[in-house]
C-alpha cells in the first residue's frame, strides 16, 4: 500500500520574499541516468574528446538537467507536493560543466489568490559567485482538499 504524501504549502502560506536555497554538484551518475533515460548522445555532454575541440572545451551539463532540478525544487519544496508550473521561462546563461557545484535561489516575487499563482523567480551561481541560470515561473500552488463525503465518490 502506498503512503500518502503531505501536501505542500496553500497559497495562504506563502508570502512574497521568502526563499528557498538548494546546493547541487553535477555529478556524472545523474548525467548517464538522464542520458540513458531519454536515448540523448549528444557529444557535447559526454565526449571529452569532441568537446575539447569547441570553444566549450569539455563536455557540459544538458540545459534539460537543469531545468529538472528546478522544477524538482518547486515539486518538493515551494511549494511542494501538489502544485504545479502553470509558465516558465529559464535562460541558460553560462554552460554548467560536470562536477560543478552549484547553488539554486528561488524567491516568491508575488502571490495571486485571485488566480491561486505564485511567481518565483530562480537563479544559479556557480561557487556561489558567477550566474549561469536565471529564470522565472508561474505555479500553481496545491489546492486543500476538500472534506470527504458521499459525492467524492460519484467520479468512481
């Protein structure tokens, strides 16, 4: 039987300024598990011989990585489980090489209750010094449930 998970926080919870601050490395595991999942052989994200013949000079992390783990971060953490990105828009500033740290910012810049949508703006810095990710999102935060009775089950 499968546990229920916690829902994330309702829009009523959430204030504008709050921020969330995760730090990932970009480690080679995670690089093949993506790499395997979606049948990506691009050179340039595993070939240190193709990648050292560019301006690139090494392979780099898939811009789609990236994008994962921000909204993995919205998934799990703010809001959190049951909200969803209604937008987003990401810029990709630097390329991000393997075994790099980096640290992901994500700021509430507005809460609509009219709309049930939060916006958040993210970054990533590099050591944390030099942008190589910014970007910004509309989510929809999770909804309450509402109190069990007899018609919630009509849909079944």
């Amino acid at each position: 039987m499968l546990k229920k998970r916690k829902l994330g926080r309702n829009i009523s919870e959430i204030t504008v300024g709050e921020k969330l601050i995760l730090h990932q490395k970009m480690e080679d595991k995670d690089l093949l598990l993506y790499l395997g999942l979606t049948d990506d052989a691009n050179p340039l994200y595993i070939q240190h011989d193709y990648a050292s013949q560019t301006p690139l000079k090494r392979p780099i992390v898939p811009a789609i990585m990236l994008t994962g783990i921000v909204i993995s971060a919205i998934s799990k953490y703010l809001p959190g489980p049951g909200s969803h990105i209604t937008k987003q828009e990401i810029r990709f500033l630097e390329p991000v090489y393997h075994y790099e740290n980096l640290q992901f910012t994500f700021e509430v810049t507005n809460v609509d209750n009219e709309n049930h949508l939060i916006d958040i703006k993210v970054e990533a810095l590099r050591n944390e010094a030099e942008q190589v990710l910014e970007g910004m999102l509309s989510v929809c935060p999770p909804y309450a449930p509402s109190k069990l009775n007899v018609n919630v089950l009509e849909n079944f």
